[in-house]
C-alpha cells in the first residue's frame, strides 16, 4: 500500500490524500460503509460502486469467521471473488466484538476465549489467530488485535488494557511479517492507538504504535460514548503524533458532523453502521439536516425525497412513499433510505475533499456542521 499526501488545509489540519492498493485507488478523505458480514445491509455491490460511489469497504473478522466461515472464503479465493466486489476492502481483527460481547469473553495475555452469538459455542483468538484469519478472509488492509475499553473506563483499568494491546500490537506485527497472503496481492497492517480518554494514555500508545513504522494507523476506543467533546480532543492529540505521511484511520466514527470535525483534526479514513442502521428506522441524513421519514408531516409531501442527493431513487421517489414503504416494514424502503444515507455520506467527504484543494475548507465546514445537524 502507497500514500501520498497531496495537499493539506491552511486553516486546519484537514488533509486530502490518496491510497493505492492492489484492488485501486481511495481518494482521501474517505468514508469506507461497512459490511458487516460480506455485505453493506440492504444494498447491492453494483449500487455500491455505480451509484453511491464507494471506493472501499469493511468487513469483519469476528462475522465473517464464525459465518460463512473461513474455509468457505479460502475456497472462494477470498472475500473480494466470494462478494463481487474487485475495489479495496478492510477487516477490523474482531477487537471490538471484544469489548462489545463483554458478558460472552475472558481476556487473558494468550488470547480472548468467547462464546459466539449465533449458537454459544466457544472460540479462542489469539493476535496471531486474528492476523491468520484476515489472510485468508484476504482483505487489502487488516487491523491488529486489541482490546476497546469501554466508556467509562477507570484510568488503571485502560492503562492495562493498553499495554495488554501494545504487547499484542508486537504479536500481530511479527506473526503478519513471517507470513504472506494467500491470493497473489499486497496487504497491510495497521497498529490501533488506544488509552480511553486519558490524553497521556493516548500520548503514550500513539508514541509506541509509530516504532513499528507501518504503512497506515487506526485509532480506537472513541465513540463509544464518550461527549463529543472528549472524541474530538482525543482524536487531535493523536493526529499531532502519527505521521503526517501515513494515512489516520478514526473507527467506528460517525455522524456527519463527527466526521467534518474530526477530517479538521487530520483524520482520513472512517467507517460507521449509522447511516444503514438509521436508515432502516427511517432517519435520512441531507445537506439541509436531517429527515425522520416516519414522521406525520411527511405522509402527504410528494416532494422528492432529496433533489439534491447523488441517488437517483431519492430525487425520483417522494417523501410520502418512503414514508409508506418504511412504515409498512417493506425491503424496499430500507434499501433506498440506505443508498440515500451512504451516498450522501460520500458526497460529504467528496465535498470536504475539493474544499480542502480550493482552500476554503474551514468556512465550508462550519456552515455544513450547523446544517447538517438541524432538525428537518
């Protein structure tokens, strides 16, 4: 994987970037959907590609391992042929299914033993069984194994969490450099910056992640409710640290406000479930504000749904008829309020993207957070 930082914000640290991988080309700021278990819910590869414009997306480790299984995506020849998709993908390492099946895990320093959620069996990752997997899930850029700590976390507790996921960090980085892919292209690695909200916490694994001198970096263990406040101040400690000619990866992050704020602070990659989960509740996300279809006032508004969006289907169906469909409990409402949501979240990087070049970026920004949090 090669990055190259192609110009940065004069106001702020906003930068625009581009990735090259084996499976093309990510022009940065990106937003990356994610699809969860081989595919983003609701919505096809092809409307992926053709109509919301996604240049990379997500899957995970954890998922894809226990369903359909690994041997199954070995003999597909991986997850890009199994899926019909032939741009970028990243895996996370399963880390956050750590911290989110807490009442189904035991950490120790070898691994994690959890009991899987489809049918309480039990499973046992260790950093290099992480690293192992997403070889052969063969995705162009894996994640190391940590451990999320979750919000609110005692200092003591996230300080061991940490160095818990640093001596990992170690463990992935050797096992995944003695080793090579399975079908005939590159992929890489990158270390997670933890440390909860304790900015020396942060300071101190954003400074330990850097020796390993990886192609790119992810920073974890934010949004997981934390204020916003605390998200932004964190993520702006790290990016001063990491490299500025490496790619910063903020997981899990957010609405469309978080991801403005934070591509100010240096931030070039994010992924988040918001717009497909909210879409399926009928939560629209527009340049105006944002849309709950549910709501009384839009059952006899035949207006478009967005005239304004990338997606034809919200510039040719009405507010009235989405609102039917998503009432009613019909597929088709999720599928076109998820190609709205993640096209309009394209957009917005895409936008953000060509302010940072005609440098205006920072008065852009101020005016898009206002509106893109109203109330519609």
């Amino acid at each position: 994987m090669k990055f190259s930082l192609q110009h940065t914000d004069k106001h702020t640290r906003a930068r625009a970037g581009r990735i090259e991988t084996d499976h093309g080309v990510i022009e940065t700021p990106i937003f990356m959907p994610v699809g969860t278990a081989g595919t983003v819910k609701a919505v096809h590869q092809k409307e992926l590609e053709k109509v919301i414009g996604a240049r990379i997306i997500l899957g995970n480790t954890y998922h894809l391992y226990l369903r359909p299984g690994v041997e199954v995506l070995q003999e597909a020849g991986g997850l890009h042929r199994f899926i019909g998709w032939d741009r970028p993908i990243l895996t996370d390492s399963g880390g956050y299914q750590v911290y989110s099946l807490s009442h189904r895990r035991k950490i120790t320093e070898e691994g994690v033993t959890f009991q899987s959620h489809l049918d309480g069996s039990r499973h046992f990752f260790r950093p290099e069984d992480a690293i192992e997997i997403q070889r052969k899930i063969g995705a162009d850029i894996v994640m190391a194994f940590d451990e999320c700590t979750p919000y609110p976390c005692a200092r003591r507790y996230a300080e061991q969490s940490m160095e818990l996921t640093h001596r990992w960090l170690k463990r992935c980085c050797d096992y995944f450099d003695r080793t090579e892919g399975y079908y005939g292209y590159s992929q890489t690695l990158f270390p997670i910056v933890q440390g909860s909200v304790y900015p020396e916490l942060r300071r101190r694994s954003a400074e330990y992640v850097t020796r390993f001198d990886r192609e790119g970096y992810a920073i974890g263990g934010l949004s997981v409710g934390e204020p916003a406040e605390v998200m932004y101040e964190m993520t702006e400690l790290v990016c001063g640290i990491l490299p500025a000619d490496r790619p910063r990866y903020l997981m899990g992050v957010g609405t469309p406000a978080n991801i403005l704020e934070c591509i100010a602070l240096g931030v070039d990659m994010f992924d988040c479930v918001l717009p497909t989960r909210n879409a399926r509740h009928g939560l629209l996300y527009t340049a105006e504000g944002i849309i709950n279809i549910k709501n009384l006032k839009w059952k006899h508004d035949f207006s478009p749904i967005d005239p304004q969006s990338p997606s034809p289907l919200s510039r040719t169906h009405s507010k009235a008829y989405l609102r039917h469909l998503v009432h009613s409990g019909e597929w088709l409402g999720a599928m076109i309020a998820s190609v709205h949501n993640l096209a309009f979240f394209l957009w917005l990087v895409k936008e953000a993207r060509r302010h940072i070049f005609a440098g205006d970026f920072a008065v852009w920004k101020n005016e898009m957070v206002e509106r893109v949090q109203r109330r519609l």
